[in-house]
C-alpha cells in the first residue's frame, strides 16, 4: 500500500506538470532555487559536481557491479530484484515519464543536462540504489543502521541537483517518491523469492 501511495504521488505530480500552465507548486519551487543559488566554484560546487558524476555514468555502474557480486555467490534472485530496481525501473518508467511530462530545466543549470526536468533520474537511482541493497545485503536488524547514511546520500543527491540548477525542487522530491514507491512494490513482489533464497544459503545450496 506504501509503496503504491509513493508512486500515485510521483505520477500525479507529472499530470499536475503535463496538463499545461504554472503548478501550484511552482512558488515553493522558485524560492528553493532562489535560496541555493550560489557560486559554480567552491567546496560546495566540487560537492555538488561530484554527485552529479556518481549519479551520472556510475549511477549505472553501481547496481551493475552489485548485480555482478550477488550472480558470482549464486544470489540470481537478489540479482533480479536489483535490476528490476535500479535499472529496470529506470528504462520503463523515468525515462517515459521525462519524455511525456516534458518539463523544462531551470534556468542555465551549471552541469550538462540532457531534456526532461521530471523527475529527477539521478534521484531516483539513488533511492533505487539505498533501498536494493539495504533488501541483499542487510539482514532486517542491521538495516537500520545502513538507512542513516542511505538517507543522507539520497538528501546530499537531491540538493546537488538543485544547487546545480539542473533541475527544480519538485523533480527531486518526484524522483524520491517513484524510487520508494518501486522499490516496496518489487519488494513485494520478490518476497517469496528473496525468503527462497535466504533459506538456500542458510543451508549452502544456493547454486541447486
């Protein structure tokens, strides 16, 4: 039910975009990126930029090499969540979203851009990314500690790409929403398989 909620959220925000005219929002959106406009050089640039790059070409690397650690220890099902996940869901449902809401950037972002504003990918990814392997990595008592520095990093994302000006506050929170809504719904979804798995390795059989 959460999940579904989150993504409601993400996909009626873009209708609200795509319908036409100036959201409701668009205020909130204007003084956020009037309140992080700062200098395109400094620590908080470097910081900003750096992000952008971890989000970018290695926001694809990350999962991938994840996926290809739990294939080589015979974890296929966790390997499957993952890709469902983190790149999947990317293909299937970002990536049409941007092209059908078509939102603009704002203006003069500091880092090369691509079209499409809604909702933020590289957000998106990054919530994928935390939730995926918080799923195959953790037991259920230690992911908790993993969800402090998995939250910071998705937040350190979501400011990045607004301080950057590549892409409005809204997007951001967009992107969040679709990543959490997708990633508890395939969560759902692999349950039985991910529990499968986990009784496979208890007992060594994980290849059988």
């Amino acid at each position: 039910m959460s999940g579904s909620a989150l993504l409601l959220g993400s996909l009626v925000t873009g209708l609200l975009l795509s319908g036409g005219g100036v959201p409701f929002f668009q205020g909130v959106d204007d003084r956020w990126a009037a309140w992080v406009i700062g200098s395109p050089r400094g620590a908080a640039a470097t910081f900003a930029t750096l992000l952008d790059r971890l989000g970018g070409p290695l926001g694809t690397v990350l999962p991938l090499a994840l996926i290809g650690c739990l294939c080589v220890y015979g974890r296929w099902r966790s390997a499957l969540f993952v890709f469902s996940a983190a790149i999947g869901a990317d293909l299937l449902l970002v990536l049409p979203l941007k092209q059908l809401v078509d939102r603009p950037r704002p203006p003069h972002p500091w880092v090369l851009v691509n079209d499409g504003s809604f909702p933020s990918g590289q957000v998106f990814s990054a919530v994928t990314l935390v939730i995926a392997a918080a799923v195959v990595l953790f037991p259920p008592r230690a992911r908790r500690w993993w969800w402090l520095p998995g939250g910071a990093y998705v937040l350190a994302m979501m400011w990045s790409r607004t301080w950057l000006h590549a892409q409005w506050l809204s997007d951001t929170l967009a992107g969040a929403l679709a990543g959490g809504g997708v990633c508890l719904l395939l969560w759902r979804v692999f349950a039985r398989l991910l529990e499968a798995e986990a009784e496979r390795a208890a007992s060594n059989s994980l290849w059988l």
